[in-house]
C-alpha cells in the first residue's frame, strides 16, 4: 500500500497531511485527489508517495495512527514538477505563497475547500471522419463514388478534423446527409460536452495570406530568437501583426509544439478564436474568465492530455496553462495594463511571467503593440534582453488617418454649447450617403453618470463606499444606481435627500447621454452603443461587433473597449468626446496610457478601401499628448518621458511596492497599518529604500471594509526590502487582509 502527502488548503500557505491510498486508486506525486479534513471535504496536491510503513519506528513507540483513506482521484499529472520550480519561483517573485501561487494557476475550485460539483455537461453532436489508411487519389475517388453533397461534407470533415453537427447543419449539412456519411462508414458521430462559445465555421482559411516582404522580415527575424528569447513586434495598426502570429503559430503547430495567445480582454477574444479556427480548425480552445468553470477544467485537461499541438486563445490567467511543449507564447497589445492582476494576490503582470516562463520552460515569448509600453521599450536590446521587429506599413494602401483637433473652448466661444461639436455633426451627417461607419469613443471618465443634486450639489454616494453611485439603464423611469466597486444596487429617488429639490435628475450614463444627443439632431442615422451596459452577457461583444461589421448601424459609440482591436473596413471616421477625461489623471502613466488609446482608436479609422480621419474633441489642445497624438511620432513622445521620468527618479527608474490592508473596522484596520510600517521601517532604511504612509487609500472604503495602504519606493532593480515568506502576515490581526503588490501600474 502506498502512503501520500497531501497539501491541503490550511492557513496561508497550506499544510501537507499523510493519507492511505488503501483503495487502490494509484496515487502518484502530482495527482489531485479528493480527502477530508476533519470531517470536511477538501482537494489537494499529492506531494510525496512511499510504501506504508517506510516511516521507520523504533522499538517501543506506539504503532501509528491508521491513516485516513484518498477518497477519489480528480486529475492526474495536475502538476509537473518543471511546471511546479517555474511557479514557485514566480510565487517568491510575487511575495506570495506558493499554495497560493498555485491555486492562483489552476482552474478555479481546483485546489481547496469547494469541491466542484459534476455539473451536468451541456452535451452535443460532434462529427469526425472516419480515416481510413488511404493516399488522397484513393479517397478522391471515392468522394467521386458519393453523391455530390455527400463528397462534398466529407471533403469538409476531412479538412477541419471534425466539428459540431450544429455548426455543419448552419453549413447547410442537413442531419440526413450525415447520418448517410456514418451509415457508410466514413464519418462518427458520439456526444461531447459543448464548447465554450458559439461555434464558428470550419477551417476554411487554412493556408494563410501571402506575406508582405515586410511580414515576411519579421518572420525570419523571430526564427533567429533562441530559445527563451523575446521580441517586440511594433506594428502600426493595421500592419498586419495579427496574421503574423496565425503563421508564427502555424509553425510552432508543425513542430509539434503548443502555442499560447494572449489578449488583454475577454471582449477581445471572439475575433481573435474566429480567426484562429478559421485556420486551425478544432485544434483551438479558449481559456479566460467569460468561460464556465466546467469549460476552464476542460481546458486545462486537454492541454495536460494533449497529443497533438494545440493553440489556447485566453487572457492573462492562460499564462498558466500545463502546455508542454511550449513553443510560442504571443502577448497581443503588451502595453495593456489588464495583463496586471491586482487583486487578489499574487498581483502579476502576465508579461512578466509569460517572459520568465518561457526562460525557464522553453519556447518563445513574442510582444506585440501599435504603442509599446515604456517598460517594454526600456528592454530592447541591447541594453535589454528583447529583440525589436518593426511593421511600418499599413496592409490597406491607406496611410494612417490624419487626426484633427477640435477646440472645445472656441466652440463654446462661438456660443455653442453641446457635447457634439459642429465639425463632428457635420461628418456624421454625411456617413449614411457614403456607405461609411463610425466610431465615437466617449471616455469612461470624461462624464458624470452619478446622480447629483443642481440645487446643493449633493451627489448620491455608496453606503458602503467612499464613491459615487452610478446612472445605469437606458429609460428614463427604469433607471437605477450601482456601485462599480460592490456593485450596491439602489433606486433613483426623486428628490434630494439633502435638501429636498427636486431638480434631482439623473444624467444617463456617458455613452447612452451622448446616444440620445445624436437621435435628437441627426435623424435617420443609426446608433449602436457599446459600453459594459450593453456587452454584457456570454458573447455581448461578438454580438454588437457582428452587427456593426454587418452595417445595421453607422456609428458605434462606445467606451475604452471600442478602441481595441477591432478590424473593420468600413470605418472611416474615429473621433473622441472629451479626450479630457484621459488626459487629467493623477497617475503616473496617465499620459502614456491617454496617447495608447487614442492611437489605438485613431487606428479603427481608414484599414478598408478609403481612407480615414480622426476627430478629437478636447479643452486643452495644447497639451503634451494631443501634441503628440497629431504628429503621430509614438517614439518621440517615449524618449520625451523617459527623460522626464529618468530626471525625477520615477518607476521604471526606480521601484516601488503598493502594501494594501482592508478590515472591516476602520481603527483596527489603521492601527495595524501603523504597526506593520513601523516593522518595515529599520528593513527600508537598511535597503535604502523609502517608506511612504500608512495612508488611507484612494478610495478609503469598499465593501464596508476600510483600506490602507504603505507605499514603498526603493532603487531600480534592488529587492523589495519584505522578509521572507509569511512573516509579514504573522503581525496582522486575524481580521485585516494584506496584500503584497511588487511593481503596482497605477501609482
Ligand atoms: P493588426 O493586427 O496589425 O492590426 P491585422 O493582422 O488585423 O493587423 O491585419 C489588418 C488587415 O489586413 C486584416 O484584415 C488582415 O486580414 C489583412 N492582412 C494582414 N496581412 C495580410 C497580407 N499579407 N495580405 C493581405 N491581407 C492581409
Ligand atoms: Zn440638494
Ligand atoms: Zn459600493
């Protein structure tokens, strides 16, 4: 009989307890089983394995405890030990524990106290070929034997590997045409849990497009990396990068090799999974958190069990996923900051650990962005370890869209007052003649959608946040309030509370207020908005975006989301409201994240037949970012920051690490603030590094829970001056969480 170590969730690191396989389901190091705990069902990582009984005894002891049993086997393999040394690494990296690592890396309710529940798997058709040992001309000539519609199925299962019935049936496939094919022995049908999103067509774009000369550069230069290298691959928009990566993967997929492609938002992934199935076929699979639970273990199963070379589409959490080998790891748009976790811990940036993988992993790490991070530039070679491949082309012959620049104060000087200036009505009054779309980013920030008072100014707060409540819903009369932060749902009243006005109307929210404001002046021209109001759901996204691409809208008006990603030739026009919004921001990125998106959205405009312009509503149109937004020099603007922030000793030229506590009572929660930076203050001093705060944070209460926070800032490249491990938890009441965020992106 064999006798395990379990590492089970118990206190902050996990504890490892001894269990029997006394029933024989063999137990191996890395498996996850199924045991309990003091009456409790919990999941846990077999870490050791011996005989029973190798524990020796001397003479004399009393016989030991009779072990409790495993009581079932939920995954084999779940932990390869390369895979496990990369992860603790990265969970020192982190300051995090390495239990909590690695339940931060497998699938949600995988390790710990839920016990997933079997859910009954939504099942479907799934056809395949049947392959009979035959050389193409054989079976040529026996499609030629078939019926038409029937040769012409097989031909298609035969391309694409196999599919699901429903999607061949969308094909035009009827169900009587298949089963001819199963009765003949040529295809099989069987049951097979349904895939995580609408089905796309079969492969049909298998071969890829013919390279640019300049795609074609890239290319090779990335053959060159070694393993464990690293590229940026700087495109302008509409470059061409995104096929790039389809043939880069092509490769890796020949090889026998894995890939792994990244993008920063689930809103991002349809057109990203269409594209790849297109090529690929059944060969991809998803992996982000718009999947069910189900569908995540799914996943991860498949890539543990992989026998053929897959490609995984997913967003920062993929970064985990057991592929080996792995050949390529691609980050779309790097310069992101939602490939930052923040909570909960570990707080990572999957850039980051996507490099460090492949270092200690194998494959290749390749970035790719319009507008590079100032970090990502900063590690160029040579005085970095990245590699630099540039795109300085357009695809469509269209140059990139001139950007014009709407002054918002001469049109209020001009006594009009309205959201929408007269240069922007004017070009899109004239869309719908011209068979032309457009895009209208209304930054998330740049309008109040909170519900004030015009009488005493009283805005209606959360109860239990320090922050405004927002304006959802789209009716006046069937609107409601929310919290961003707890999501506190509450009525709209009527009346303030404060003082009793009644001039108490809510704004609708930023984008639906500017919705309304175009139905009233421009007639006939038809709307489609885009914001978390209206995307919500499994595939809100892909739904609005298919009905824009099909043309039952002309203008798409829409927050931060709108301006990522999407290709869409019919675009002409891309304009902002309020760039303001972006621009005034007390963050330390705020300006380079400001100029990311509006190149990002000034990219939308001009990728098809005719070209596009760019129209930026803004009050201050002299600033440093519009400047450069209109000469379009990205480059120049890095250089103008990086001296600014080089002269001042700001990251990445000096590090900084953001403590948060939270606790539900406000002065405990800010004594133990106190008590842990007077325990880091002789480690800073030491490191020479400094220690700013305790200080409430930005927004002092969530949830009802308050929060501090110790903000520390300390040399380029030197460790963080925290002990080791769990230490810094030991100090803290039971009640008051930490947590360790090393190199926070919102400072
Ligand atoms: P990016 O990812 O840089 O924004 P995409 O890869 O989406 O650019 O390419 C923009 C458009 O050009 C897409 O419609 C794509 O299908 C098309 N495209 C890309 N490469 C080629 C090529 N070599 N030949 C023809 N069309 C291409
Ligand atoms: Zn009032
Ligand atoms: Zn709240």
């Amino acid at each position: 009989m064999t006798e395990v170590d379990v590492w089970l969730e118990a206190g902050r690191d996990g504890r490892s307890f001894t269990y029997s396989d006394s029933r024989g389901l063999g137990v191996g190091l890395g498996d996850l089983v199924r045991v309990s705990l003091r009456g409790r069902p919990l999941q846990g990582l077999v870490i050791a394995c011996r005989p029973s009984g190798s524990m020796l005894l001397s003479p004399g002891d009393p016989p030991p405890p009779a072990l409790q049993p495993v009581e079932a086997l939920l995954q084999r393999a779940a932990v390869e030990p390369r895979w496990r040394q990369w992860l603790d690494a990265m969970a020192v990296r982190c300051h995090t524990s390495a239990f909590r690592m690695l339940k931060a890396a497998l699938p949600p309710g995988w390790l710990g106290q839920r016990v997933a529940r079997p859910s009954a798997a939504r099942e479907l058709w799934w056809v395949e070929p049947v392959l009979q040992p035959v050389d193409a001309d054989t079976r040529a000539q026996a499609e030629m034997a078939l019926p038409p519609r029937q040769a012409a199925l097989h031909a298609a299962l035969i391309q694409c590997g196999g599919t699901w019935q429903r999607q061949l049936q969308a094909d035009g496939f009827g169900p009587h045409l298949i089963q001819a094919l199963v009765r003949r022995g040529l295809a099989r049908r069987e049951r097979r849990p349904a895939p995580a999103l609408a089905i796309t067509s079969v492969a049909s774009d298998v071969g890829g497009r013919t390279l640019t000369d300049e795609q074609q550069q890239v290319l090779d230069a990335f053959a060159q990396q070694p393993s464990g290298g690293g590229m940026l691959l700087w495109g302008v928009t509409g470059s061409g990068k995104t096929e790039v990566y389809l043939q880069l993967a092509a490769r890796e997929l020949a090889a026998g090799r894995h890939v792994l492609l990244l993008t920063p938002e689930i809103g991002l992934i349809p057109q990203l999974v269409d594209r790849c199935r297109r090529r690929f076929g059944s060969q991809v699979l998803e992996y982000h958190s718009g999947c069910r639970e189900r569908e995540r273990v799914l996943t991860w199963r498949r890539s543990l069990e992989a026998e053929t070379p897959l490609v995984v589409v997913g967003t920062r959490s993929a970064v985990f996923l057991p592929l080996e080998p792995l050949g390529l790891i691609v980050l779309d748009e790097e310069h992101d900051s939602s490939y930052k976790q923040e909570s909960p811990m570990p707080c990572y940036h999957a850039r980051d650990l996507a490099l460090e993988r492949v270092r200690h992993l194998g494959g290749r790490l390749l970035l790719g962005s319009a507008t590079p991070s100032l970090e990502t530039w900063l590690q160029l070679s040579p005085a970095g370890p990245l590699a630099l491949a540039r795109l300085s082309r357009r695809i469509s012959s269209q140059p990139l869209p001139p950007v014009h620049v709407i002054d918002m104060r001469a049109e209020l000087q001009d006594g009009h007052r309205r959201l929408i200036s007269r240069a922007l009505m004017d070009r899109l009054a004239v869309l719908p003649e011209r068979g032309e779309q457009a895009v209208v980013l209304v930054p998330r920030r740049g309008y109040s959608s909170f519900l004030s008072c015009r009488s005493c100014g009283e805005v209606v707060q959360c109860p239990h946040c320090d922050v405004a409540l927002t304006v959802h819903g789209s009716q006046p009369g069937r609107q409601w309030l929310r919290c961003h932060w707890c999501d506190h749902r509450a009525e709209v009243e009527a009346s303030c509370r404060h003082c009793g006005s009644l001039a108490f109307k809510p704004f609708g929210a930023g984008t639906q207020r500017v919705l309304e404001q175009l139905a009233q002046e421009l007639e006939g021209l038809r709307l489609l908005r885009f914001d978390r109001d209206t995307t919500g759901g499994r595939d809100g996204h892909r739904r609005l975006l298919e009905q824009f691409a099909a043309g039952e809208a002309d203008v798409l008006v829409g927050t931060q989301m709108l301006a990522k990603g999407m290709d869409l030739p019919r675009v002409t026009l891309a304009a902002v409201l309020a760039a303001d919004g972006l621009l005034h921001r007390p963050d330390l990125r705020a300006g380079e994240q400001a100029l990311q998106l509006l190149l990002q959205l000034a990219g939308r405009a001009g990728r098809g037949e005719k070209p596009g312009q760019v129209l930026v509503q803004t009050y201050s149109p002299d600033h440093p970012v519009i400047r450069h937004l209109v000469d379009g020099r990205y480059e120049r603007f890095l250089e103008e920051e990086r001296t600014v922030r080089q002269q001042a000793g700001l990251v990445p030229f000096s590090r900084a690490c953001l403590l948060r506590l939270s606790g539900p009572s406000a002065s405990g929660t800010a004594t133990a603030a106190s008590v842990l930076a007077e325990r880091l203050r002789p480690l800073c001093a030491a490191a020479d590094w400094q220690l700013l705060g305790p200080a409430p944070a930005p927004v002092a209460r969530v949830a009802g829970r308050s929060r501090w926070q110790l903000l520390l800032h300390g040399p380029q490249g030197s460790d963080l001056p925290l002990p080791a491990g769990t230490a810094l938890w030991e100090a803290l009441p039971a009640d008051v969480a930490l947590a360790v965020d090393p190199d926070p992106l919102a400072l």
